[in-house]
C-alpha cells in the first residue's frame, strides 16, 4: 500500500503527505478550476447578451451527457470517495434540474464535503476493497489504492476534461492554461 507519498515543494523542501490527502487536494484544486471555467464562461455569455442558461444544453456528440451532467459526474468522484471513507451512501442529483448557480453550489459542496472527510480518515481506509456495480449485471472488486488510482481519478479527469471541451465548443474562449490553473501559484518568472 502507498502510504506517506514525499512531494518536493518548489522551494527544495520535501513533504510528506498521504495518498487520502492528497487526492483530495487534487480534487479541490480541479474543481476549482472547473468553478472557474464556468464563471468565464458565464461572464463571456453574460457580455455578448446571450443567456448562460443556454450553455446547459451543450454537449459535443449527439449520444453525449450535456455539461450538466459532465460537472455532477466530476463531483460523483469526490462525493463516492468521501461516501465509501464514511461507510454511507452518497447523495444522488439530478443534473437536469440544476442551473447553472445550482451546479457551481454542487461542486463547492463537493470540495467541502469531501476536504471534510478526508480530514478524519487514515490511509488504513485504503485496505479495503470497494464493490463497483457495473452496467448488465457486471461488477468489479477493487483494493481502495486501485479505486482511487484506477476508478476515481480517471472518471474524474474524463468529466472534467469533457465539460472543458463542451465550454470550448460552444466558443468559451479558454485555453490550456485555464485548465491547468490549478498550477498559477506554482508559476515563476526565469531569472
């Protein structure tokens, strides 16, 4: 099991932090950036007289969930984590009912809730196995670092990336810088 993960700092000195702790700080640090895209977008809206509204329908396929359904998926990952530490059953939300000022609450919740959770645990946690029920009967058993590494991560990453995309479709005008934001503070100027 990974335990007490050493991260080297920017200015040369080395922490140690746990896995737990750490995929919460990389849930935090990109739903905040997801909170971001979705105020430029807004505010980009908002400038050129269109509604913001309209940016829920957007998806880039036909057979797609519109960004909605993209940005409650993202916080699914977080939430399932915080839900499986506790032992309880994550609450479910209806993308399709939330507005957009409903869904930006969504994910601050997210980010609370599972910076909550994370808090208390122990890496012991990751000892476990998590049951995943699959689609058509099918299911999966995972040790807790493969959920997290295997599962979680790269759903989260999936959504996300796929609500980036839908905000660039519908001509957002962001970058990747903008999704990589999460990386400002760490930027430095070349001597």
């Amino acid at each position: 099991m990974l335990y007490g993960l050493d991260r080297h700092l920017a200015d040369g000195t080395i922490m140690t932090t746990t896995t737990l702790l750490r995929t919460s700080e990389i849930f935090s640090s990109r739903l905040k950036t997801l909170l971001y895209l979705l105020g430029k977008a807004e505010e980009e809206w908002k400038s050129k007289g269109s509604d913001p509204a309209a940016l829920l329908a957007g998806r880039i396929a036909p057979d797609m969930l519109p960004l909605p359904y993209q940005i409650v998926f993202a916080c699914n990952q977080p939430n399932d984590l915080a839900a499986w530490l506790e032992g309880s059953q994550r609450e479910r939300a209806s993308p399709e009912a939330l507005s957009l000022g409903e869904l930006r609450a969504h994910v601050e919740a997210a980010i609370a809730r599972q910076q909550e959770v994370v808090a208390k645990a122990d890496d012991k946690l990751l000892d476990r196995i998590k049951h995943i029920e699959l689609l058509q009967g099918m299911s999966v058993d995972l040790p807790g670092q493969d959920y997290v590494d295997d599962w979680l991560l790269p759903n989260f990453y999936f959504h996300i990336v796929t609500a980036y995309d839908i905000l660039r479709h519908l001509g957002v005008t962001i970058g990747k810088a903008d999704y990589m934001a999460h990386l400002a503070s760490r930027v430095r100027h070349a001597a």
